[in-house]
C-alpha cells in the first residue's frame, strides 16, 4: 500500500496513528496497574472481613452450652454472596458458615495468611491459640468480571474519543495547511501570463521563504520577458523611419528615372520595403499583445472602437466589401480598447485578404460580446485551422501576409480571457470561415 502523495494526509495520519497508539497503549497500562490496585482492595477486603468476623464468632461458639454444634447464618434477603465464610475448630469441624458458603471450597488450616485454588482467593485468621479458625473466600471469576467491567469502562470511551481526536487532528491539519491552499490558489488562478508577485498572504514562517522564492523567480521571468518583448518592439519601432525613407527614395527613383527596367526594380523595392513596414507593425502589436494590461478594469462601449476600425476599411479599396450593422445597445467591457482594436483590425483584414475576392465580409457584435467576422472561401480543414493561429503560420492561399494576425488575436484573447474560435464552414452553409471572439462584458451601473 502506497503512502498518501498529499502531505497534509500524511502528516494526519501519522499524528492520528501515533494518537491512538498512545492511547491504547496508556489504556493497557492504566488497566494493568487498576487491576493490581484492585486485588490489593479485594485482599484487604477477605482480611479485613476475617478479622472483623472472627472476634464474633468467638463470642458466639464460647457462649454455646453444646460443644461442635455447625450453625449456618441465615440469609435476610436475597443477595449475590461474592464473600463466603467458614469457622472451625481444631478438627477442622465447621462451627459457623454463611448462607452460601461450600466446604468443599475450603483447604484445610495452614497457618494464617492468603491461599489461592483454582478458583478462589481465600484468606486464614486464626484465634485462641488457633483452636479457633476463620476462611474467607472470594470467587475469582468475582475478580475477572470486575477486571472485565474496568476494561470496558477504559476501552468503550476510547471508541468514541478516538475517532473524535482524529476528526480533531484532521481538522487541525487541514487548517494549519490553509496558508499552503491558499498560496497554491493565488498560483494556480493566475493567467498563463500573469507574472506579477503574489500579494501578502499572511503566511507562517515556513512558506513566507517559498513565496518570496517565488516572486523572485517570477520577476526574474518577467523581466526576461520584458526584455524580449522591448527588443522586439524597439526593433520594429526603429525600423519604421529608415524604412520610411527608403521608400520614399525608391518612389522618387521612379519618378525620375526613364529607364524601364530600372522603374521597374524601384517599384519591386518599393514592395519589399512596404512589406516590411506592414510586418514591423504587427510586431509591435505583438509586443503590446504580450507586454501590456489587457483589461483595465473600467468598461468601455466597444462599439465606438469596431465602429473607428470599420470607417477606416470603407475608406480603402475594400470598403465595398464591408457588411457591417453595428448592434443597437452598447456593449461594454473591461479589455482595453486599443487591444480590441487590434483584434477587429486584424481579423478584418485577415478576412479581406484571404477571402475570396469581391465577398462580402460579414461583421457583426452582440449585446453578448461576441465578436463575429465571416468571409467566403473553401471549407479549411480543422487540422489547418488549428495551425492558422501559429506566428509566422500562412494560409495556402495566394494573399500575402505576415503570418501573425491571427497571432496576435489569438494572444491577446488568451491573456484579456476571450474565448476565440475558427470555423470553417460557417455554421449553416457549406463554405466559408467564421473567425470569432468572445470578449467579457459587463453591466452598466
């Protein structure tokens, strides 16, 4: 049988073995040193009622006018006997004897002091030069019955109060690890990317060095996490200017030259540098996706920002393509709505460009939160929807992208807890893709 992997369990189950084991073991004792304190009594009881007796019965027999009569005391009333008693003389003949008293029981007079037979303890006094004697005779079964019934006054409690010192052990085990719970509580509800130290849990002086351990352990991964995220957005940041001013040149080389090969090669760098400011942005909202607060804890109406993001789609080439009918009450929520921007603005482009050309590209959000984008387009198997929201993962279309769109969606849903999902066909149809986000809403005082 295999130890409890629970500490707490163990540590239970020692203390309440150990418990018990000293109890029983306290019990055993005490019963074996009751039961030699209760022979001491019962022996002072046969002799003392021997000592007691015998004076009488000396008065009694003197005073007979006929010698060797066997008179047996009379019984009063009913009563269990546990102390029996003969008087004889010199030739061992029974002189007096109580109401229940067997001779048989009864060793001849050896001298005065205790005898014991097999089943009884008996005690000798002696007088008028020991012409005269007196046995007392108490059962032995009188005694095992006493020493049974003191067994059972010490071991029936031990039944109830054992069980109940181990619910108390178990009750105070459980609330001297509450400190561990909630220390492993504070762990195990935070994010996947919540890295910030735990808050002051009062905890005793064995966890207090854990935590600290802890928090230093998660500032040190913060700060590593910090430092990647800043390079990465820094990098892109940085790029934008030159990046700016290269195109820049590459158009005027293009305004200014009359040789068409070389036109020609300025607008391929004009392309490539394009490309590269387009991916430079989506690192930087990848850096804010994974660095920043996602929710800030005041809501806003979340239709003001998809209506902001929309009005800047219809004014490009795509804008026919648009089906948006904004929902009529407002929907609001704690995400921060920059990072909601980035979302709606990623999804719809994501839409636009790798639907098929010329749909229309459904936007829709409910008074729920949910964000619901869908485009036409081949039915994606799961296995690739599933690969979609990778960086750097791109459809099999001929669209170009940079592959971190649906990333970056993907990023901040997980650490704003959204609910995002792909669906492919759209539910009722038989093509299409449906990309949709759950933000959570709250209510308005």
């Amino acid at each position: 049988m295999r130890a409890p992997r629970s500490l707490q369990a163990r540590l239970a189950i020692l203390i309440g073995l150990g418990v018990t084991l000293l109890w029983i073991i306290t019990a055993t004792v005490t019963a074996t040193l009751l039961r030699q304190e209760m022979n001491e009594v019962f022996d002072s009881a046969l002799q003392e009622t021997a000592q007691r007796l015998l004076p009488l019965a000396v008065i009694d027999i003197i005073d007979r006018e006929e010698e060797g009569l066997s008179q047996r005391i009379a019984n009063l009333r009913e009563h269990s006997e546990f102390l029996t008693y003969i008087v004889r003389d010199a030739q061992g003949r029974v002189l007096i004897s109580s109401h229940a008293a067997d001779p048989s029981i009864f060793p001849p007079y050896d001298g005065v002091g205790f005898r014991q037979s097999a089943t009884h303890r008996l005690y000798y006094e002696a007088a008028l030069q020991e012409s005269l004697t007196i046995a007392v005779a108490e059962p032995l079964d009188h005694r095992a019955s006493m020493a049974r019934e003191m067994q059972l006054g010490l071991g029936l409690p031990l039944l109830v109060v054992i069980p109940l010192c181990l619910v108390v052990i178990f009750g105070a085990v459980r609330f001297s690890f509450r400190p561990v719970r909630q220390l492993r509580n504070a762990l195990a509800s935070r994010g996947a990317h919540d890295l910030s130290p735990t808050s002051n849990l009062d905890l005793p002086s064995e966890l207090a060095p854990i935590a600290s351990a802890t928090n230093d352990l998660l500032a040190r991964l913060n700060a590593a996490f910090e430092a990647e995220r800043s390079l990465a957005a820094n990098a892109a940041h940085e790029l934008r200017t030159p990046v700016a001013g290269a195109i820049a040149q590459a158009q005027r080389l293009q305004s200014e030259t009359s040789d068409p090969v070389a036109a020609h090669r300025a607008a391929d760098i004009e392309t490539t540098l394009k490309r590269l400011t387009r991916l430079s942005e989506k690192l930087i909202q990848l850096a804010r996706a994974e660095g920043g607060r996602l929710r800030t804890g005041k809501p806003a109406d979340l239709r003001l920002v998809l209506r902001l993001i929309v009005s800047d789609f219809e004014r490009t080439p795509w804008g026919s393509q648009i089906d948006f009918i904004p929902p009529d009450h407002p929907v609001m929520s704690d995400i921060d709505p920059d990072a909601f921007g980035i979302v709606c603005r990623n999804l719809i482009e994501n839409a636009l460009k790798h639907g098929t050309p010329g749909s229309p590209v459904r936007i829709r959000l409910s008074a729920s939160g949910r964000l619901s984008i869908e485009n036409d387009s081949p039915v994606i198997k799961p296995e690739i929807l599933a690969r979609l929201t990778r960086r750097f993962e791109r459809g099999s279309g001929s669209a170009e992208g940079s592959g971190l769109g649906l990333a970056i969606v993907r990023t901040i849903a997980e650490r704003a807890d959204c609910k995002f999902e792909l669906v492919s066909p759209i539910a009722g149809r038989t093509r299409g893709m449906e990309a949709a986000v759950i933000v959570p809403t709250m209510r308005l005082q």
